[in-house]
C-alpha cells in the first residue's frame, strides 16, 4: 500500500508586488496554482532559473513566510530544518552560539560530533569566521537536529572538497526525505532521485535524478516548439529565445567539449611522467614565445608551514588552468603568486609584458542597489565596449541570458544570482588576456553556468581558475594543480575528475605498500583481547563482505550507461516508454545501490571491530 506524503502544498499561489511568483487567481494573470507532495525517503533536487522562486518555495514548505492562496498538510510530528543559503550569524558571538540557538535547538553533543567530522572550531567568533567555517557551521545545526524533512539552499557554497565529499556521505545514508536546491551538478547527480522544475510559475515533478534532467527538459520544451508554431510571430519568436535559447547553448556546448579535450590531450604531451615536478619547457621558440607566466622553483611559507613547496610550472597563452584543494590549502596564495600579487619566497616568475588581467574574486564588489543596469554596463548609454567591439547594451544583456527590457531596471530589485550575473557581463566585457576567477559558481544557477562555461571557452587570453565546483572545472579546465595540504602542488592535464583519479590511484598505491610493508616485517605484538578481536562473519557475510563491492560498481556503471542515454534530447519524444523503463531502471539500481554500500558498511565494521 502506498504511503501518503510527508508534506504536501496544494493549489499553492504567491504573489510578489504587482504579479503573481506562481498560482494567480485566474486564468491568464498568473500560472496554475502548484500542488507539491513529498513523500516518505524523498531526494529531491529543484531545479529553476534565479528569480524563479526556488528560495521562496522552500521558505513555504517551512511556513518561513505566509501564502496567499493554497492548504498546507504536514505529516504529525514532523521535523522539518531548513539549511539557508545564507543564514545571519549577527546576533550570535561564536558559531557554537549559533548552532545553539532557539527552541528546536539541536543537542551539543550532536553539533560537537558532527563539527568535529567537518573540521570547524565551534568556538571560532562569528564576526571573524569565513565563509567556509560559517557553512559548515550551519550545517552542523542543520543535521544535529535529526530532521525528518532537510530542505537544502546551495548547501555546498563555501565548502571545500573534503567537506563536500562528507556531506554527499552523510546525506547518502539519511534516511529522511530532502529536497535542495545546487548549481554542483555533481552533487546533484549523485545525490538525486527525482526533480521539481520550476519554470515560469509552473511545478513539474520527474522521477528522474538530475542526471536525467537535462533530456527531461529538452524533452518539454520540443513540445512547446512545436505548440508554439500554431501562434503568430512574435509569439514564436519571444518563446524561441526564451524556451529554446538555453537548449541551443548546451548543444554548442558539446562542441566546446570536444575542444577541450583535444587541447587536453596537447597539454598532457607537455607534462612529465611524474607530473610533480614542473611541465617540460619544450626547446622550440614558438612554444616560449607563447608562454604568459613562468614559474621557476617557487615556494611559500608562512610561520614556519610550507604553504608551496619549491615547483616549477609554465602557462600559456590558452591555458586553462584550475586550482583545487580543501581551504587553507594555498590555492589563493598560489594565484597571487601567480598573478603577481604576492612574492614567492624563493624562485623566480616572470610573466608576459603583455599580460593585462581582470579578476572575478568570491567576495564579489556589491554593485550600486540604486543604479539601473544601463548605468552598470554602459554608464546610462546604449552602447558598450565588449572587449574593443562596440555592441548595444540590449543585445548584450540577451547574451548573458536578460530579457532586454531589463536596461531600465535598478539592481536593488535584481535577485542575488541576476546580481552576479550582471558582475560576469560588465567584468567580461573589459579588455584582457587574461581571466582570473575565484569560486566563480556561488549564486549561479545552471543556465548561467552553461553560459559561463562557453563564455571561458570562447575567450581566447588565458584563464585561472579557483573552485570546488567538480563539473565546472571538468568542463573548463586544460590542467589542475591539485594542492593537498602539505605545500606540495601536483599538476595534472586534465579536470578535477583526472586529478581525483591520480589522487585515488596513489592513495590506493600507498595501502598496498603498506600491507607489503607489514606482511614482510614480523609482527612482535600482544594478541588483542577478546573484545578487540575483529568479528567471524557467517558464511553469508562473509560472502556479502568479499562480493559486495563488485556489486556496487557494477550498479554505478549501470547508472551512468542510463544516465548516459536519457542525455539523448530525441530520446522522450521518439521513445517515451524507453525512456520511462530506463529511468526506472536507474531509480532501482540507486536504491540497491544505497543499500549494498550500508550493507557492506556495516559488514565492515564488524570485521575491523
């Protein structure tokens, strides 16, 4: 028998000043009124332009702010946490103050336990903590509070890999029901079994992870193509920007890719064996002649820590180079080094006379709130200067994803991610050859990254890159210097998923000399007592123990080959039972995947007791 919903919100409407955010009273004010239901185990990603009321939606399934039409029906005794995008810590003195805070307050203990996972000091001052250290903070008051119902804003903004690989753990063993909204692709494809699309005031649900989406979404805008050729031109003409823009985008972009990997495959011929050391500085004088920034053997230390250890490393003219690493690892130190802001300790760069740059840093510049966007982009004409090109602002502003009749409007009624993007089109717009960019992605949502993605790609200076976003980078990127945490700089052709991948390998490479290490040399040790002895599995365990994890990456390979084709946007129209069985089929293999990994997990600890 099905269960009925956790939560649900029927013939819900929200009006925002003169219109409605979605469910207007009437047919042809507003959209049709939303009906939500979240059902018991739920993973939910929402996916939808900024300004679309992603945010909002959330705020009304935590009854943060009052509808203004609709029922709202919650299971009894229902836990519901609500992890903001940006929480204020103002009135509270240290992030343990925080996270203790208010009548649903969490234990101590809980925050304790699950901050130490994370690696925050709960004790650090609010007003002095960064970024990372609040989120992680906030997130653990969110998961301390055993909740039932976890709605998640951009819950990896401002945390580094580690902390982003622990929170992906933790969310796949949960066992309540969440719905979150990311612009980590990543994130949302490992973590995702179902889709809320909120598009132009109106709802749809998919029982399809994020990994199916973007066929869904081809899939529903062909139809509307085709209703759209029954109206008169200017209707077809405004619904083929608007539906059909951001679709034709995507498709060049898989050719941007093919690009890149091709200049990937160049830029590995140049990188010795070890990849440790240095690039190979070719003899040939075209490929000094390209060279922009040359590193020879620098290094950093700070208060007696090596942040850089001694390395060499030489950029070109075209490179895309990314910078990964958990926080505090040196990747800024690294990118002023390299840009100049900053001197190295020892060794020597030397850059190009030539250089010119311009910087997009995570502290973004707060834009006047009072000026309009002609102001900001054209200082009040209707012309700007894209990079030497003169251009009408309103053509512009189509290319950075605005509806033209926009010009007029002040930034102070802009959302934060329009906000951002409007930052990206007056930055890109200024002369340069070469683009600095730190933590790019927070605030943009997926079309705007598509779009960042292709406006890297076409830029033709050289690109620095600091980000945690694993998909942007794969997407973007030539070669990856990885930094651990220990000063030491690996450098990598390629994105983060091939820097991982070396990662692993060597990791795995260590434990294996380890055991080698340890079977050759005779253990002189006590026997463990009883208590510590690790634990006789069954027969059937210990099978499971043994056979379970060839299971599980045969499930994984599985997900991703249909994965691979729902990405088909022909897919749903020429095949729509296919497509329904396959997204069935991924649904059931994530579901006994999930299960295999707790299984052997479990298993696990009773062998290493």
């Amino acid at each position: 028998m099905a269960q009925p919903p956790i939560l649900s919100w029927e013939g819900l409407g929200l009006q925002q000043g003169a219109r409605w955010l979605f469910g207007g009273p009437a047919p042809g004010v507003g959209a049709e009124p939303i009906d939500l239901h979240v059902m018991p185990g739920d993973r939910l990603a929402l996916i939808g332009r900024n300004g679309a009321g992603k945010t909002t939606l959330l705020k009304l399934i935590d009854d943060r702010i009052e509808a203004d039409r609709g029922t709202r029906r919650v299971k009894p005794n229902m836990r519901i946490v609500f992890l903001e995008q940006d929480p204020d810590f103002s009135a509270f003195p240290t992030l343990m103050d925080f996270a203790l805070h208010g009548d649903d307050a969490p234990e101590r203990y809980e925050v304790e336990a699950i901050a130490g996972q994370l690696g925050i000091d709960m004790d650090t001052e609010s007003a002095t903590a960064s970024g990372g250290e609040r989120r992680r903070a906030a997130i653990a008051r969110a998961l301390g509070q055993d909740p039932d119902l976890l709605l998640l804003d951009e819950p990896t903004n401002h945390l580094d890999l580690s902390a982003i690989d622990w929170l992906e753990e933790w969310l796949s063993r949960y066992k309540g029901a969440f719905i979150t909204i990311s612009h980590d692709r990543t994130f949302l494809k490992r973590l995702t079994r179902a889709t809320l699309w909120l598009d132009r005031g109106t709802l749809r649900r998919k029982e399809v992870g994020f990994g199916g989406y973007d066929a869904w979404e081809e899939a529903v805008y062909a139809e509307e193509a085709r209703a759209a050729q029954k109206m008169d031109a200017k209707l077809k003409l405004e619904a083929h920007w608007l539906e059909r823009g951001v679709t034709a985008r995507r498709k060049r972009n898989q050719g941007r890719l093919e690009k890149l990997y091709k200049m990937r495959e160049a830029r590995a011929s140049m990188i010795t064996d070890s990849g440790a050391a240095k690039l190979k500085l070719a003899n040939d004088g075209d490929f000094k002649s390209k060279s922009v920034i040359v590193a020879d053997n620098i290094s950093k230390t700070y208060d007696g820590r090596a942040i850089i250890k001694p390395f060499s490393l030489r950029i070109q003219r075209g490179d895309r180079i990314g910078l990964v690493g958990g926080n505090g690892a040196g990747k800024t130190t690294l990118l002023r080094m390299l840009t100049g802001e900053l001197e190295p300790d020892s060794g020597t760069i030397t850059r190009a006379s030539t250089l010119t740059g311009v910087m997009i840093d995570q502290q973004r510049r707060l834009l006047a709130p009072d000026a309009t966007v002609r102001e900001i982009l054209a200082e009040g004409g209707d012309w700007i200067d894209v990079r030497g090109a003169r251009t009408h602002v309103q053509a512009y502003l189509k290319d950075f994803l605005f509806d033209p009749k926009l010009v007029d409007t002040r930034v102070g009624i802009l959302s934060g991610g329009e906000r951002s993007r409007l930052l990206l089109a007056r930055e890109f717009a200024r002369p340069a050859n070469l683009l600095v960019l730190d933590e790019p992605t927070n605030d943009l949502d997926l079309e705007t990254l598509d779009l960042l993605q292709e406006v890297i790609s076409d830029f033709d200076g050289t690109v620095l890159i600091v980000s945690h976003d694993r998909d942007f980078l794969d997407k973007t990127v030539t070669v990856t210097l990885g930094l651990d945490g220990s000063g030491s700089v690996d450098i990598v052709a390629g994105g983060y998923a091939d820097w991982d991948a070396k990662r692993s390998r060597r990791i795995v490479g260590k434990s294996r000399a380890s055991q080698r290490e340890a079977s050759a040399t005779p253990a002189a040790q006590p026997a463990p007592s009883a208590s510590a002895r690790p634990a006789k599995l069954s027969y059937k365990d210990q099978r499971d123990y043994e056979g379970l994890p060839a299971r599980i990456e045969e499930l994984e390979t599985a997900i991703e080959k249909g994965e691979a084709i729902l990405a088909d946007p022909k897919l749903f129209t020429a095949d729509p039972a296919r497509f329904a069985t396959i997204s069935k089929g991924i649904e059931n293999a994530r579901a006994e995947k999930d299960a295999a990994e707790e299984r052997w997990l479990d298993l696990a600890e009773q062998v290493e007791g």
